[in-house]
C-alpha cells in the first residue's frame, strides 16, 4: 500500500526541488524503488493509487501543478509505448528505465569526452548543467566519477581574481624585467625553491623549503634577511634592481593580504597575454606550472582567467599598457589617437615622462662634453630605463666605455705537469651596469687594448683563472671593462708572471741494492736535473727524461732527491723549477702473511672482531676489510695504491702474543658479513696474505604472542636481509626444568642458544620464511596448556665463503642476541623468548537442596563442581547474599565458606555439603576464586554458574 506522506517527501519533493523534473528511474517515479516485483493485478492497482493520488494532489495544492502535469503526460507516454506490449506492466518499466538511463549515461559520456580533450578543470556551473542534462539519471556522484575518469576535476569554489593591479606592481615589474626573473618571490627565495613548487589560492605557500626559509608563507623576516644579504653584494646594476624588488615586496608585507594579493596579480599578468589571445585552458596553466604553480591550482587559475575574459584592446587601454611597460615612444605615438572622453590625466603623465627623458638627453650631452663620462652613462641609463623602446638613447650608452678596473694582482700555482695563474683586481668604479671583465695574456709586455694577445675569458666576476699559460715565458695579464661587447675601458696590468711546472707522476721504487726513480716531464720542459740530498751518498746518478737507477745506495738508509724540471727561455736562457723532493729507502721485498684468523668475542657488550697473525719476515702489515670478498687470491702481488682501493684499513696497534704472533681488535658494528685481509706493504710495493669472514645474525625484535584457543598468532620484527626464521616451543613445565630463563642449549655455530634444533628439550621446532610471513602471518599450534616460546633467525651461506672457522662460535653474545659464524653453513641467532600460558579450563558449579521433609527448612546447600579436562582448581570462596539478585562480586555478599585449592578430575565431580544462613526473603548463593591467591601450581580456570534449585 502507497505510504503516501513518505512519497510525497522523498519522490515529489525533491523533483519540485528540480525544477518539476520527474524522476528519471520510473520505479522511483511510481513509488515501486525497493519493492519486490508485482505482476497482474496488484500493479495495476498499484499504478492506479499513485496516479489517483498525483490528480488529488494537484487539485488540494496548487504549488504541484506543474509536476503533476508532467507526471500525467509522462505516464501517458508510458502507456501508449506498453499498448503493444501487453499494457503497462513491471516489465516495460524495468525496460524504459533502463533504456533512458542508457541515454542519459550515452549523453555524459560525449560531453566529458569532448571536454577532456580541450580542459582539465570544469566550473561548478558547468558540473551542474551535465547533471540537470542527465534528466536526474545520474546522481552528482556519478557524473563527478565520470569526469574523473576522464581526467577532469571540478572547482567547486571559484576564485576570486582581483580586478585592478596593486599600487606597488609597476615598481615590482620594472626590477623583475632587469633581473631577468619570472616571479619577484625567486628574489627572496631563489629560482629554485619557488620554482620546486608553490600554492596561491589562499595566499602565497612554498611547497619546500630552502636556506632562504622554510617551507610555507612569503614572510615579513623571510624578505628583511633577503635584504640583509643583498646589502653585502658589490654594486652593481642587479644590486639596484634586486634592492628595488626587495624593497616593494618588504613594503607590502608589512600589511597582511597585501604580499599575496601583489604575488597573484603577479602570475595573472604573466599568464595574460595567452589568455587575451584565446589559448587553451592547458596551455596556460602550463605556464603557471613552469613558474612553479602547483599542477591543480595553475588550472584553476587558467579557469578563473578564461571564464573572467579577456580585457579591453582600446586605445586608452593600449597607451595604458605602454606606459605601464616604460614603452614612451609607444605611448607617444598612441598620443593622437586618445579618444576625446579619454582621462586628461593620462595624456599630461606621456608628456611629462617625455619631458624628462629630453632633459636628462641634453644634460648627459653636456655631462660627456665636460669629459665626465660615467655621470653621462648614469644620465642616460636612467632614461633608457624610462623609454626602453628608444633605441636611440641606448646606442648612446652603449658607446660609453666604463672606467677600467683597480689594481691587478696575478698569482702563480705551479702543479705537477701543468700551471695555473690566478688574476684577481679591484672592481671598476661604474656607477651604470652590469660590467663585464675582459682578461688578456701577452708575453714580453702588456697589452695596449682588448684585442692584443690571447683572450683568458670574460667574467662578471673580480677574478679569472688561465688553466694552460705556456710555460717559461714572461707572461702579462691585463684586465679591462665594457658595459657592452666591443666597448672596452683603458687596460690595467699585473705584474708579469713566469710559470715552471714540475715533473709529474713521479714513482720510487726501491730494491735492496737500489732506487729506481721514475717520473714525467711536462709537455714544454727540455729536460730534468737531479740533485742529490743526502750528505753520506755518492754523486749524483744518471739522469734520462723518464728517470734514473741510483745503485751506489747502502741496504736501510734513506735517500733523498730534489727533481727539477728545466725550461728554455726565449731569450737564451734557463729556468728551473723549484723542484719535488723523493726518498727512498733500500729493503727487502714484503712477504705475504703466513696464517690468519679471525673470531668474534662480546664479553656482554658489543661484537668486537679479533684478528689474529704471524708476522713475515720482511714489510709491514695492513689488515685491510670489506663486506665483499677480496680480488687477489694469496701471494699476489700489487701496488699500495692497488691495495689502498679494497676497502678500508683497520685502526689500531697490534697486540705482541704467544709464539710472536699479532692480534688487533676492532667493532664489528654495522654489518652481517665482513671480510679481514692480511696485506704486507714494502716502500712501492704490496703482496697479499690470506683472508677471513666473518658473520652476525641479529635477531628478530619485538616478539609479540597471542592465544587463540589452542592456537598462538605471532608477529615480530625481521632484521635487515633476514629471509628465515624458525619458531621453537615446548611445555612451560619442561622449559622450567631446562632453566627457567628460556631453553639453555648447547651454543652452536649459531652464537648462544643457536645449536641443533635437537638439543632443545621437549621443544618442537618449525621454519616460517618471511615469504609466507607478509603474506599469512605465523601461528602455530600448541595446544591448551602452558608453554614457553622462542624465535630465532636463519641465515644459510650458501656462497661457501672461504676463511677461517676461528673462534667465532658462540661468541657473539655481546650484541644484544646476535649470533656468529664463518664460512658456509647455517647460522641461527639467539632465540627471542616469550611466555604463553595455558587456556582457561571451564568449571560449572550448581547449588542443590539437601532432600529434607517439607516441614522442614533447609539450613545447608549441596555444592557441586565439575569440568571437562582435569586441571587443578585455585582456592574458592562461597558467597551468600539474601534477597532475589545474585552476587557478581565477592563484596556483594558475605563469605560463607571458602574451599582450598585442589584438583578436578572429570570423571570424580567434587561435592561438598555448605551451611547456609538463614534468610527471611529468600537469598542467593555464587562461586568465585580467590583473588590474589598463592598457588603457583593452580592453573586458570573460568567458573561457570549452572541453573539450580537455589
């Protein structure tokens, strides 16, 4: 039966709320959504109570007409189409709801296709049209999927563009055209983090960070300590620009909104010219985007501009722009074409500015008269700055040459086979810039101007390095400014510089009876000279371009050489080098290590590797390690440089020992594998001894257990690189007897308590592999009872990693569980211990009557307890409460009896005879344990209450 107030809120309400638009789903139309299917009769009669009540409706309330209306010649379509179906039935509505909500959706989807290709963002007028156009056959959610599954969002909040620019934006964009900078934050901040990204819709935010400041809003402090660092800037033309920027922004901080307001009409203008002209909607939230926009807000921002329009082109708006730009001779010749109605202020501000770039013209040409050239280019810049489309002014400052720079200093660094000169100078005093420097090198004397001798390079710079002089000349360097290519100031020179670079690559290699010395000469050196150092030896030795072999040397004293290399001057002469000096000590070839070992000792702190040696008889040992596996198999011989590219050096002396052996200790932190390499270095020589690894297992962390019944879930921790575990339990009772402190096995080549899974006691053993962990976790089934529980990590060398066994077994203890080992085999950390106890046995009790004659009222009750698994019950107490309400708690009657802890076997219930007080009203009687009671051995049970007769 129609619930006709509940129709009428829920179906025609909220289609008056739609403009009188029915329903699009007709089962929702007739009041038939959720109903199961009628047939025959019963929907006709249906159909016919919600017609009948549409009509009454529309004559009691004049405000449905409309949709009454609607309805009506709706449900006379609906009939005409089911006529030749056999009449209006459940059947044609299914097929007709069907049918038009496979049109509306048919609809959507080419409207959101043929927006996604031109939009990425639609208005929230444009979301409501497609949702009114569906017919109400799609609800907002689904045309919102709808959009989004073609990659177009809706704004549902528009934003608010302002409609004139702040005062402070003709100052800022002026100084942004001179520094080259898209946006004026990139001047507090720099490029770089503005550019990383940033939010504008509700005020300017920094996506990261930087040195500048953090993350967040363009502050107040952030711009002052922008202007603190400006301040130590040299002066130059950017310095004034950047100051200018700098100061605007700070002006407009110190009102709140002022700052982003000023930063938003910054990004629209940058943005405007795509939008006067029409581009798409992509396009210029591309642009936003490249300045650093985040990708949802620059399409917003391209939505709001475009759905604004585009502004005026008319004259005024023209010469507006134009004067905006500093464009003067654009807006002088838009001057004649002022509409008559134009602002008589705007014309007066054209002839103004014309006035004083004409001025400042005439007094620069009477400043450059009077030989004050740089008061003439500052006239001039400064009205190129104020008509920047006067080419004419700007030739005339470009041909004005600075003032040349201050005092050259040139500096010498005379490498091994090459030389660098260093030329640094005193900035020109240009008050018009930026400057350029330009660095010349002659040879004999100065430069007489830019184009004479070698060009070093051109920098903005006070210094600039000459990576390659020639060698063994008189060099110059002279330095001149120019605001603009090919308009040089006077030249200032350094003095003059001669470079003699040494020999390079220089190699000793000393035997027993001799030094060998090897080197190589730089490309302009006609030769090398030795001198020989050491007083006690003999002359000096024959010396070819490559080097020399010294055999009058006496086995263990030092020799020591001065190398120079020697250049042919230009005018005859010859320069020497200054020289390198080289020693040499004759010996013995290194021999290789005979033996080492390794092992792991903790004594209850951190592991700590033990590394233990005979010495050879010749060389010095350099225990060198890796976690990878040393290149050179033993007795190979190698360069110390060679050497010194595997791994690191241990730190530390050696320890003398028994039998002259050497022993050094050092952390093993930080890794599971490591290898020790015994390297014997001689003076230019090294031989490769033998090797060790050795291992750490950590254990897992965080070990977590929780019963389920006869079931323990179990989570933990996996240590880096761990991929095995194995889970160990047994018994409470019998890892009580193996030692209360966990399961005490035999430490194996695991570490401590890592031995065969046999020498656990009692203990069952299974491996979960962190494969099945992640995907379904680990339980394992221990049945009822109480039982201890362990974790251990598995790690098998299957690499068969070769090395010493040393000592390693079982000395790991000191890392907080870690277990040790080397070579190949299965290595087992410490086990993770936790306590399970056992599941709570159920325990019913009931209170019966005593079997008395009527006449007589009972004063005892006969209590019985019974169970299902033998277990051993903890002291009980019986509580008595009188009236009708059972007691809950101890306290909320009075003790009557208490029962000793004892055990229950399931066969032999326990009864026991209690004395009752007697209770006018009638009284209640509850079982409960003792709480707190002593009996370790008792076990957890759960009382349960059966129905009785008391």
């Amino acid at each position: 039966m129609l619930d006709r107030d509940a129709y009428r809120r829920g179906v025609l309400d909220p289609a008056r709320a739609r403009g009188n638009t029915p329903p699009a789903d007709l089962f929702v139309r007739y009041g038939l959504d959720g109903s199961p299917p009628l047939q025959g009769e019963a929907f006709d009669r249906h159909v016919t109570s919600v017609v009948a009540y549409w009509r009454t409706l529309k004559q009691q309330k004049r405000s449905y007409g409309k949709l009454v209306d609607a309805l009506l010649i709706g449900h006379g379509e609906l009939a005409r189409a089911g006529a030749g179906r056999g009449g209006l039935t459940w059947d044609v509505l299914d097929a007709e709801t069907r049918r038009r909500a496979d049109e509306a959706t048919g609809r959507l989807t080419e409207a959101v296709t043929a927006l996604s290709r031109t939009t990425t963002r639609v208005s929230r007028a444009a979301f409501d049209h497609l949702v009114a156009d569906t017919g109400g056959a799609c609800s907002e959610d689904e045309v919102r999927r709808a959009l989004a599954g073609h990659g177009v969002g809706v704004v549902d909040r528009p934003w608010e563009l302002p409609a004139a620019a702040p005062p402070a934006y003709r100052t800022l964009r002026a100084g942004l055209g001179l520094l080259g900078l898209g946006l004026s934050a990139e001047a507090v901040v720099g490029t770089a983090t503005v550019r990383a990204g940033f939010r504008l819709r509700d005020g300017f935010r920094l996506v990261t960070g930087s040195d500048a400041g953090p993350a967040g809003p363009l502050t107040q402090d952030m711009v002052a300590a922008a202007v603190r660092r400006s301040a130590g800037r040299a002066h130059d033309e950017g310095k004034t620009a950047g100051d200018t920027v700098l100061a605007t922004l700070a002006e407009a901080a110190r009102e709140p909104g002022r700052l982003d307001e000023l930063l938003l009409w910054e990004l629209m203008q940058v943005l405007r010219p795509q939008v006067d002209a029409g581009m798409p909607m992509g396009l210029i939230a591309g642009r936003a985007v490249a300045l650093g926009l985040v990708v949802d807000e620059a399409e917003e921002l391209a939505l709001a501009m475009l759905t604004a329009g585009a502004r005026p082109a008319g004259a005024v708006a023209r010469l507006e722009e134009a004067l905006h730009d500093d464009r003067l001779r654009a807006a002088e010749r838009l001057l004649p074409g002022l509409p008559a109605d134009a602002p008589p202020e705007l014309r007066a501000q054209v002839e103004e500015r014309l006035r004083q770039v004409a001025g400042w013209a005439e007094e620069a040409a009477r400043e450059l008269a009077a030989g004050r050239t740089e008061s003439a280019a500052e006239l001039l810049h400064r009205a190129a700055r104020t008509a920047v489309d006067d080419d004419a002014i700007g030739d005339r400052l470009r041909a004005l040459p600075p003032p040349p720079p201050g005092a050259v200093r040139v500096g010498v660094q005379e490498d091994a086979g090459a030389g660098r000169v260093t030329v640094a100078w005193e900035p020109s005093p240009a008050r018009v810039g930026p400057v350029v420097y330009r660095v010349v090198r002659t040879a004999g004397a100065a430069a007489a101007g830019a184009g004479a001798g070698t060009v070093v390079g051109e920098t903005g710079a006070n210094e600039l390095s000459d990576p390659a002089p020639p060698a063994g000349a008189d060099l110059h360097y002279t330095v001149l400014a120019g605001r603009v290519e090919g308009i040089w100031s006077a030249p200032a020179a350094g003095p003059p510089v001669t470079v003699l670079p040494e020999v390079h690559d220089l190699a000793v290699l000393p035997g027993t009876r001799e030094i060998v010395v090897t080197w190589r000469l730089p490309p302009d050196a006609a030769e090398a000279v030795v001198t020989r150092l050491d007083p006690q030896g003999g002359p000096p030795p024959a010396v070819d371009r490559g080097g020399f072999a010294d055999t009058g040397v006496t086995p263990g004293r030092t020799c020591r050489y001065r190398v120079q290399a020697v250049y042919e001057r230009p005018d005859g002469t010859r320069g020497l080098s200054r020289g390198v000096v080289v020693t040499g000590l004759p010996e013995e070839a290194p021999q290789a290590v005979p033996a080492l070992s390794a092992e792991l000792a903790g004594d209850g702190g951190p592991p700590v590797a033990r590394i233990t040696w005979t010495p050879p008889s010749s060389g010095r040992v350099v225990i060198r390690t890796s976690a990878e596996p040393p290149p050179w198999p033993s007795g190979t011989g190698i360069s110390p440089d060679e050497a010194d590219r595997y791994g690191r050096a241990v730190p530390g002396a050696a320890v003398p020992g028994p039998g002259g052996r050497r022993t050094l200790s050092t952390p093993f932190g930080g890794a599971s594998r490591r290898y020790y390499v015994a390297v014997t270095v001689g003076t230019g020589r090294a031989v490769v001894g033998p090797a060790a690894v050795l291992m750490v297992v950590d254990p897992v962390r965080d070990l977590t257990v929780r019963r389920m019944g006869g079931t323990v879930e179990l989570s933990w921790i996996w240590p880096s690189g761990a991929e095995l575990a194995e889970v160990i339990w047994a018994p409470a009772a019998s890892a009580a007897s193996a030692g209360r402190a966990g399961f005490a096995a035999p430490a194996g080549p695991g570490g401590d308590g890592g031995g065969d899974p046999a020498a656990w006691a009692g203990a069952a053993v299974v491996e979960c592999s962190r494969r099945a962990y992640e995907d379904d976790g680990c339980h394992v089934e221990v049945g009822p009872g109480a039982v201890r529980l362990g974790v251990r990590t598995v790690m098998r060398d299957g690499e068969g990693a070769t090395g010493t066994k040393s000592g390693a077994e079982g000395r790991a203890g000191g890392r907080a569980g870690g277990g040790a080992g080397s070579g190949a085999g299965e290595l087992r950390s410490r086990p993770v211990m936790a306590a399970v106890p056992a599941t709570a046995t159920e325990v019913r009790y009931e209170f019966r009557r005593p079997r008395l004659p009527l006449r007589r009222r009972p004063s005892s009750a006969v209590l019985v307890l019974t169970t299902e698994r033998r277990c051993r019950l903890p002291p009980l107490v019986v509580v008595h409460r009188a009236g009708g309400v059972l007691p809950l708690r101890p306290e909320q009657g009075v003790v009557i009896h208490e029962i000793p802890a004892g055990e229950l076997d399931p066969e032999h219930p326990r009864t026991l005879r209690i004395a009752v007080p007697a209770a006018s009203g009638g009284s209640r009687l509850a079982c409960f344990p003792v709480t707190g009671a002593a009996d370790a051995d008792a076990g957890a049970v759960t009382l349960i209450p059966l129905p009785g007769t008391w």
